[in-house]
C-alpha cells in the first residue's frame, strides 16, 4: 500500500501541528470511539521483541484529578526551587499542565517482565522496554491530534502520587500523566518557546554524517 501525496501532506500537518497542551482544553467530552481510536493507535507502536509492555489508566473523575493536582502543585513548588533567580521567576509563570481542565487523564505504565525475562531486542539494552512504552506515548499524541485533540505530558508528578491515586501496582513503572481534550487552537509554536523559555534548535545542528562534526 503506498501513502498518496495527499495522505503524506495530511501526516506532516498532524505531525507539525501537535503541540504540548496545557491551556487550551475545552470541557467538551471526548466520545468512546475518539479515545478508543486513540489507544488502539498507541497500542500499535513499534515495540522490542514485540514486548507491548504498557497499559493505560484513563482518568475521568473529578475527584481523582483533583488529587493528581494537588501532587503537581507540590512537586512544581519543588521543581521551582531548583532554578535560581530569573530562571526561576519564569518558571514559575509558566502553566505547565492542564490536570483540571482536561476532559480525560491517561496514565501510561510499563510492565517490564512482560514476555518473560530474555527478550528479543533487549538482551544488551535492558532499558528498551521503556523506550518502547514512549513509542506508545508519541503514537498517542499524533493520534490525539488527528482526531484534534490536544495532549499535555506532565512529568512534575511523583510516582507514589499516581500510584495511590490509580492504585498503580509497584510491579509497573510509570512513563507519563497525560491531559486529553479538545481544544480551542492549537498554537504554532511550543508554549515554551512563545514564552521565551527555550527556543527550537535548527535541525541541521542535529544532523552529523558519520562522523561528528562540530
Ligand atoms: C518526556 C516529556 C515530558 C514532558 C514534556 C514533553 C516530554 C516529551 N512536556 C512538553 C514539552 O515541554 C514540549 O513537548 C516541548 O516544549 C515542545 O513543545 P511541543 O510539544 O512541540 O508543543 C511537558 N510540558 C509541560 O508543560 N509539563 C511537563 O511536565 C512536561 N513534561
């Protein structure tokens, strides 16, 4: 099967256009058949030894958001002190989650005994089994945004505080809180970037043939 012009054009403008969501969320619901489309999606990213080692907990209460809430604002006062004077007066007005506002939570986890404990893929870099639950994430977050839904990744989060409030076993490792909802617009340019945090590099920085080049 071969993409169309048409079809690739669609897929760079999904992947341009995602961004990291933390204001923009709308109370609209977001339908079963949306999410479920969205998690098949994440549910078929590459994986070593075809491992698919994540699950996902989608968070709808109130109550239960309110909880995480409470274990970002606490680990974002700690996040803030880790910065020293201007730096750390910026951080501090950046909203950097959208817990609250956004219609639906996903938890992603890892099981890491997946599929036993000799992997395929995984013999000489044990940590591939967590690289592959982020090929879930960014499966996830293209999928979102096709369906025009914004996602927010918010790691200023403790485990413990997922783990309480999902009842997350120990035996799973936590890869990331997701904010999931429709959106007003989706913005050009990284939050962080529009608010003079850290601008985007020109890829051409990144890109050495062979060998590197300074
Ligand atoms: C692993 C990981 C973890 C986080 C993020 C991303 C990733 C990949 N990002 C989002 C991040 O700030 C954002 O992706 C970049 O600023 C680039 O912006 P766009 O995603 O292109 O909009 C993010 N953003 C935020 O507001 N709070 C957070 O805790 C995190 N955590």
């Amino acid at each position: 099967m071969k993409v169309t012009e048409a079809e690739r054009d669609s897929f760079y403008k999904v992947l341009f256009s995602r961004r990291d969501v933390r204001r923009e969320f709308l109370p609209t619901p977001i339908p079963k058949e949306v999410l479920d489309r969205i998690l098949l999606a994440a549910h078929h990213a590459p994986s070593v030894g075809f491992m698919q080692p994540w699950d996902f907990v989608v968070v709808s209460s109130k109550e239960t958001k309110q909880k995480i809430k409470q274990g970002f604002q606490q680990a974002n006062q700690q996040s803030a002190d880790m910065f020293d004077g201007e730096r750390k007066e910026k951080y501090q007005t950046l909203k950097l989650e959208g817990i609250e506002e956004a219609p639906i939570g996903i938890c992603l986890t890892c099981d890491r005994s997946r599929t036993g404990d000799i992997v395929l893929g995984k013999t000489i870099k044990p940590e591939m089994d967590l690289y592959s639950a982020v090929c879930a994430a960014q499966n996830l977050w293209l999928a979102a945004r096709a369906e025009n839904i914004g996602v927010g990744w918010v790691s200023i989060l403790l485990d413990d505080v997922l783990r309480e409030n999902l009842a997350i076993p120990e035996s799973l490792d936590i890869i990331g809180y997701f904010c999931l909802g429709y959106v007003e617009a989706f913005q050009d340019t990284p939050d962080l970037e529009r608010h003079g945090w850290q601008s985007r590099r020109e890829v051409k920085n990144s890109i050495h043939f062979e060998k590197w080049q300074k």
